[in-house]
C-alpha cells in the first residue's frame, strides 16, 4: 500500500506520539522524518543496549552533531532514557525527539521524567475516512481502519492475529495479567459492553474472577490504548443522569474480531455497536486532530433517554445520535429531541444508513457514511 496522507501534522518541536500498536507510527514517521537517527526499541539488540546503557543514547547524539531529529519508538519500553532525553534537550537548543509508544503503562505509572513539559503529547489513530481513498462503510464495519490491517493482502487474518500480539507481546510479557486464559475470556466478555455500559460485576462472574480483577484488566485495556471511556454529559442537567460511562473498543475491526457469534445473536444488534463504535473512533480522531477545545461524552438519563455523543466546549456544542437503520422513524429522534429542550443551542444530527439528507422536526438528518467521508480537521462535524 502507498503511504496514505495522514492528517496529523508533526510539530515542530520534541513530542511523545501514542496510539495502539498498529496504527502506523513507525511507518509514517520513518516517511517523514527520513534524515533522523532512528533507534527501535523493538529490536532485542538495541532494547538490552539501552537498557543496560542508557547514556549511549547521548553517545550516538554526539556523534551525528548534524542531526536534528532523534526517533525513538516504544519508548515505554525503556522509561530511563527519558533522563536522556531531557539533558539533551537541555543542552542542545534545536535538536528535536520525537518519541512513540503505545503502551502508557509504564511511563504513567513508573513516575519516570516525562521532560516536565518540554515535549507536547500527541496522538495517532486508525484511519479516517476522508483520509483513506478506498474507504467503504460495509468494509470497515467488518475490518475497521487500522492501517496494519488494511494494508494486508489478508485483513481478515491480520485482525484475528492482532489480540493475540497484545497477548503474547504486551500483557503476557510484561506480566500485566497474572492469568492470561482470565484475560483472553475477559476481552471476550467486555466485547458485549462495546458501545454500552460496562457491567464489572457481570463480566466478573462470567470470567470466574473477582470484579477487582476485571478493573485491573479495564485499566491494562485503557493503558494499551485499546478502549477508551466516554462520561456522561451532566453539564447545567435538568434531570436526574446515568452515572456510568460509555465504553468502546478503539476500533471496529478490534471489536468484531473479539465479538463472538452464534444463532442467538441478531446481526443487526452487532453491526449497530460497529457502527456506533465506528462513529466514536472518527470524532476521537477528529477532535485530536483538529486540537480544538472540545471534549467528548455521551447523555444518558436515569430513565433510558438517551444520546449517543455530545462534544461540548469553548469551541463547538454538537449532540449526534446513530442508529443502524436505512430510515427515519419518529421514535428514532426522540432523545435529539430532548437534549435539545434541554439545551436548544445545541447543533443536532442524526446519522443513519441511508442515503438522503433530511430535514425532520428541526434535526439534520444524514447518511453516516457521507458524515464520516466529509469528517475532517478544521471543518464543523455538522
């Protein structure tokens, strides 16, 4: 696959890029920034070099005095070198690191020097639509969008094998999991709650752990990069809210590779959670990109009404509710319809599989597939 343009826009000075494994980092970055010295933590060789030494890094440094980028992936793998990092930024104005991983783990919970601010935090997601030529919504309901997967001539193999690199390589490695068959039925279980609430107590029971556990093992999930929690919106409330978050897997794909599937399971019930989940990972992606101040969450009452994504913030207020259907019933726009009572100066859309805009009760009305191929940093999503 030729190298696909990305929206995110490298800064110009020293920054930690994360995102899960698979989503393109070292590919892109190798691209982009050709001329750095590059040192892969991956690699047997250079993790125990620098484990053992990590003042080699200034050595390398000091003798390339030309360079001006230093590209260290996984750099969780080996949190001392940050010390490193930090004297020769430091020392020498200019020079600029860029640093991967995807795995927060160990830099968040090791205490290690995160250069006190002098790098920026920036993120890297699956593919977006407007930014993959050959996107296709019954595709990636069922492949998702990490650029790993999409570039393979098998993507149906390469997800199925995906968890089990996550198994084998992060958990199971860095002893995350203490039993790593609980694990893999816990990731099995919390497949049920993607695009829902995650019921601890329900998938401790189904996994024969205590649900202290199953918060250990959201929280490896979270520290992977592989979920992520949307709060529900209580902002100025007028009625009683849920509580509890909305969950998600980080990409469709992931999700319907994990999804088991049987003659009790109705398809659509599946697909609605890819669909909803699909729709999630796009505005995460959009709202890391385009760096603007809005944060994502959801709206749920205590009694069911409920909307599926509200972004809120100084820059834009928008509600988005998506249903796995090709028309619009009434009963479909009925929790837009409240949150807007609500809250009237909020922008309205109802996404929907299919194919004409519509204007119903005041509520845009759009197919989701033309939502996610107009999606992009620096436009409105409505």
């Amino acid at each position: 696959m030729e190298l696909i343009h990305r929206f995110f826009t490298i800064p110009p000075q020293s920054f930690f890029l994360f995102g899960p494994r698979g989503t393109g980092k070292t590919t892109w970055l190798q691209a982009k920034l050709g001329e750095a010295i590059r040192i892969d933590l991956l690699d047997p060789l250079s993790f125990r070099n620098f484990a053992a030494r990590p003042e080699r890094l200034e050595e390398l440094v000091l003798g390339r005095p030309d360079a001006q980028t230093v590209l260290i992936d996984e750099i969780q793998r080996v949190p001392s070198l940050l010390n490193v990092v930090h004297r020769l930024i430091e020392s020498r104005p200019g020079l600029r690191f860029v640093m991967t991983g995807s795995s927060a783990r160990k830099l968040r919970r090791g205490g290690v020097n995160l250069l006190a601010g002098r790098a920026l935090n920036r993120s890297l997601h699956p593919f977006m639509a407007a930014e993959f030529p050959s996107f296709s919504l019954e595709e990636s309901l069922h492949l998702g969008l990490l650029p790993l997967v999409r570039a393979s001539q098998d993507p149906g193999s390469v997800l199925q094998a995906y968890v089990s690199l996550y198994l084998e390589e992060e958990v199971k490695v860095e002893g995350w999991a203490r039993n790593i068959g609980h694990f893999a039925r816990f990731l099995e279980a919390a497949s049920f709650s993607h695009a829902g609430v995650l019921n601890l107590s329900g998938i401790a029971r189904d996994c024969g752990v205590g649900r202290k556990a199953v918060e250990g093992y959201v929280e490896v999930l979270e520290d992977l990069l592989l979920c992520f929690r949307l709060p529900v919106f209580t902002r100025k409330a007028k009625r009683r809210m849920a509580a509890h978050p909305k969950f998600f897997l980080f990409d469709a794909g992931v999700f319907r590779s994990l999804r088991p599937g049987g003659p009790l399971d109705a398809p659509a019930e599946i697909e609605g959670q890819a669909l909803e989940g699909l729709v999630a990972q796009h505005l995460r992606a959009w709202l890391s990109y385009s760096g603007c101040e809005v944060d994502l969450y959801s709206w749920r009452t205590n009694k069911g009404t409920e909307v599926d994504f509200v972004l809120y913030g100084r820059d834009g207020f928008y509600a988005l509710e998506v249903k796995n259907t090709g028309r619009v019933r009434s009963e479909d726009l009925r929790g837009l319809r409240a949150f807007l009572g609500d809250y009237p100066g909020c922008k309205a859309a109802f996404l929907y599989r299919g194919r004409e805009r519509l204007m119903r009760n005041g509520i845009l009305c759009l197919p989701v597939e033309e939502f996610l191929r107009d999606l992009r940093p620096g436009r409105e999503p409505v």
